[in-house]
C-alpha cells in the first residue's frame, strides 16, 4: 500500500508561440511585456467579408522549421506540436526510456481543420478522386499526439483529451494520473491548435467572442481592463516532458518544477458561458489544492485563463475568490493571453510552460493592456513589468484553463526542492 | 504528350515531393515497396498527383500491377496514347 502518490517532476520544456519560436524566445518576449498580435496577411484575408482581420500568427512558421515532407504529411496543428515536443524531449536531455513506460497526452480544442477545409474545397472543386489518402490521419484531433508517439516511441499510450480550450491543460492533467497510477514513468504532455483560418474565425466573431479592435491590434488583448472586447486568436504549442521523480533523479536530470496537483470540474450551465459566480472553475481550483495537499495560502502566482472577454474574465476572478478566499490578496495573477493572444486548445499548455518558468525564474510576467482596471477585478494583477517572486522558499503556482462545454482545469506546480 | 523520360522525370518529383527520397534513385527498375520503401497510403497519395499530373486515370485495380517505376511509366505512357 502506498500512502503518498508518487511524486512527478517536469523535465523538459517546449514551446512555439506567437512570442518566439522556441520556449527561450517566448519566455524573452513575455518578460518585456510584447504583445504578438499583428494584421493577417495571409491571401485569403482580402477573401472574405470577415469583422476580425488580426490574429496572434505563430513567430516562427512551422514551414521553416520542418522538413517539406513533414510539412506534407501533417496537418498545421500536428506540425506545432511535433516542433514542441522535439524541443522539450531535448530539453529533458532525451531520456532513455523503454517505449512500454512513454506516454503522449496531447489535447487541441479544433483539430485539423486546414486538412478537413482545403480537403472539402478539393472536393468541390477536383471531385472526390483528388482527395488524398492522407486526409483522415490528418484531420483527425488525434493526429498530434499520434505523431508525437510515434517519433518518440510512446507505446503506453497515445491521447488526446478534446475540451476546447481547456484541452492541452487537461492533457498535462492526465499525464499526471498515467505516472501516479503506474501506466508510464515519463509523459510528453501539453497542447497544440493552429486554427486562424477564415472558418472558425467567422465562427468565433458570430457568437462576438473575439476583439474587433482591427486597427490596434496590439492592444487587442486586453484582460482584465474595462474596455476588453475579446480575444485575440493565437495559434502554436506547448509541451511538457513530464517525468516521475525517481526516474528523474535516477538519470540526474534537471528539474524545472514539480508538477503537483490537478484539479478538473465542469460547469453544467452553459454550453458556452461561464458559470457567473465562478462556482465551477473554483471546484477545479479546490480540487487541484485538496489532492495536492495544499493550502490556500501556498499559492504565491496564478497565470490566469483570462482571455480578455467581457464576462470570461470577471467569471474567473469570482472563481478565484471562492477558492482562494482571503489568501487570493497575496496572489500575483498574470494573464499572459495579453501578450500571446488566444491559443485554445494550446492555451493551458503553454500557459504551463510559462507558469513553470515563472516560478523557476521565481518571476511573474506582466499583463499588458491594462490601462483602466476593470473595477470588478479586485485582484492583484500583475501589470506592465514583470514582478519578482520571493527569492528562497518553496512556491507553488496555479495555472487556470477553461472551456467552452463548460470546462474547468487548474493545475498546481510547485518549485523544484 | 510526354515522353517516357519526361514521365519518369514527373514521378520522380512527386516521390521526392511525398517521400524525400531524391529524384535520382527514382528509377525504372526500382520496386515501389521492396526498393522505395512506399507504404500502400504513400502509394495512393502518388497515384492521385499523378493522375493530376499527366491527365491520367489510374483505376484501383492497375494500381496493385503497378510494382516498379517501370510499370508505372509505361502504363502512364500508354494511357496518354
């Protein structure tokens, strides 16, 4: 009988984002406070009547990246995260480890919908002949993970938890119970969405999710502030090597942070608003603390979900209250969404990422945008600069995901001992 | 119309643009599976652009004799004629 689960660590650490090609340049640019939104200027753009013509593009292409056949045989969103994880597996120091004991969790809210899109216009257009063969394997949301396990050799198995922009978050949350329950001792886990596609952009500006702020895009992003309008669409990935501590300490790899809790809950409100008073997203919260064994109070930093919306934003903050209580006043809470836009299914991942290093680096990143605090916001954001963190001492920091079907994740991380 | 050369030429950009494979270990007496390493979805994804390419139609039931480059060449050849 074991009396404490075991104890699971992140090793490695991978990113391709609006901010930076890789985890180092991301970090670089959410320090000083960039924003990466810019006007499309993709061909298509002029095509379209579409209200929203900015968006979060990913800093470096996966085109320049990747091979030509790569590129060819996988859709956009498998692309970012395959360049993810091949940094993060070389940031773990790629570990040796038997296949039987590799699992790949990889959560995307979309899928591929440039292969399903540009398949249906060959349809229409070419006929059904001209359809090619790889089209299934890849649209399919599976596809990313599937890639990822096969380059890597992930044999215990290969999943992708779908949950709209909760998802990458829910799959480092199910990485978590494949290493506590015994399934594999390292997991590469996180998110990947590469959906600016006039599609779902309509789709999004419809139902009056996203800013329309066209001719400001770099102020688009705007959490927390009295005049956000919604969010900005980001596109990329994040990846986690994560790993159990025995494992870890046993080849002397490095430890960026401890990976400690989870916690998960839905709202059942909804199909796309937040619960009002934040009931739900404060269970998730309350969960990740109550299986962490951790107090309010233990919380020194919150990278918030926060995507700049009008009611998601004030949502989250009476979440936050209902689950932190008091303790919530001495919590720096940034929304780096301000800065990277919007990344769906890739969010909570790279927001892991960040949450990691803010508290390696033991700093939290700014939110930028805010010019008027929205006065319901009675938190403490951490705004304009970067803002230390205490220098000794255990720290544990929360990350927030939600999504629309009502889905909550928190996941707690701790600095490594 | 083109000639088998040109043919050649056209199929061996294609199995580089899915494969990687360099155009010149595309040649004629090279098996698609044995030599090539092409998987049957590979295969499939080659017989589509090559219809496109040469205005062919390649029935499924030809695509299983097609077993070398050689094949392939001719029989494109032939259905161009």
């Amino acid at each position: 009988m074991t009396a404490t689960p075991r104890r699971v660590v992140v090793t490695g650490l991978g990113a391709t984002t609006p901010l930076g090609g890789d985890v180092a340049s991301t970090w670089e640019a959410a320090l000083v406070g960039r924003s990466a939104a810019r006007p499309i200027t993709a061909d298509w753009i002029g095509e379209y009547d579409l209200p929203i013509r900015f968006a979060a593009q990913a800093a470096v292409p996966a085109v320049d990246v990747l091979t030509r056949q790569e590129v060819k045989r996988l859709d956009p969103s498998a692309q970012f995260s395959v360049i993810a994880a091949r940094e993060a597996w070389r940031d773990a120091g790629s570990p040796e480890v038997e296949s039987t004991r590799l699992g790949s969790a990889i959560g995307t809210g979309i899928g591929g919908i440039w292969t399903l899109l540009t398949a249906y216009d060959t349809l229409r257009e070419k006929g059904a002949r001209r359809v090619l063969p790889l089209t299934v394997p890849m649209l399919m949301a599976n596809s990313s993970t599937a890639a990822v396990s096969l380059e890597f050799g992930a044999g215990v198995g290969a999943h992708s938890p779908v949950s709209a922009c909760a998802s990458g978050a829910e799959a480092i949350a199910y990485a978590l119970d494949m290493i506590r329950s015994g399934r594999a001792d390292v997991v590469i886990a996180g998110g990947t969405e590469a959906a600016i596609h006039p599609l779902p952009i309509a789709s999004f500006a419809a139902m009056r999710a996203m800013s329309q702020r066209n001719e400001d895009p770099e102020h688009a992003s705007r959490p927390f502030d009295s005049s956000r309008d919604g969010f900005v669409l980001g596109e990329g990935a994040g990846i986690l090597v994560l790993e159990a501590e025995e494992h870890a300490r046993a080849r002397g790899a490095r430890i960026h942070a401890e990976f400690v809790s989870a916690g998960l809950s839905a709202d059942a409100h909804h199909i796309t608003a937040p619960e009002p008073t934040g009931a739900g997203a404060a269970r998730a919260l309350r969960d990740a603390l109550r299986s962490g064994d951790l107090q309010p109070s233990d919380v020194i930093h919150v990278n918030a979900h926060a995507t700049s919306t009008p009611i998601g934003d004030v949502a989250e903050v009476q979440g936050l209250r209902a689950g932190l209580g008091s303790a919530l006043d001495q919590v720096a809470v940034s929304a780096t969404k301000s800065m990277t836009g919007h990344l769906l299914g890739a969010a909570g991942a790279i927001e892991s990422v960040l949450t990691v290093l803010a508290l390696r680096e033991r700093i939290a990143p700014p939110t930028i945008n805010i010019d008027d605090l929205d006065p319901a916001v009675d938190i403490d954001v951490v705004r304009k600069d970067p803002r230390p963190l205490p220098a000794t001492g255990d720290l544990v920091a929360l990350n927030n995901a939600f999504g629309f079907g009502g889905h909550n994740v928190s996941l707690a991380f701790r600095t490594a001992g | 119309m083109a000639s088998e050369q040109e043919i050649l030429s056209g199929l061996a950009e294609i199995i580089n643009e899915e494969t990687g494979l360099p155009t010149d270990s595309v040649e004629l007496d090279k098996s698609f599976t044995e030599d090539l390493d092409i998987d049957s979805l590979s295969m499939m994804t080659i017989v589509v652009n090559a219809e496109e390419k040469f205005s062919v139609r390649i029935p499924d039931e030809d695509v299983k004799n097609l077993k070398t480059v050689g094949d392939a060449v001719s029989y494109i050849a032939q259905a161009q004629g």
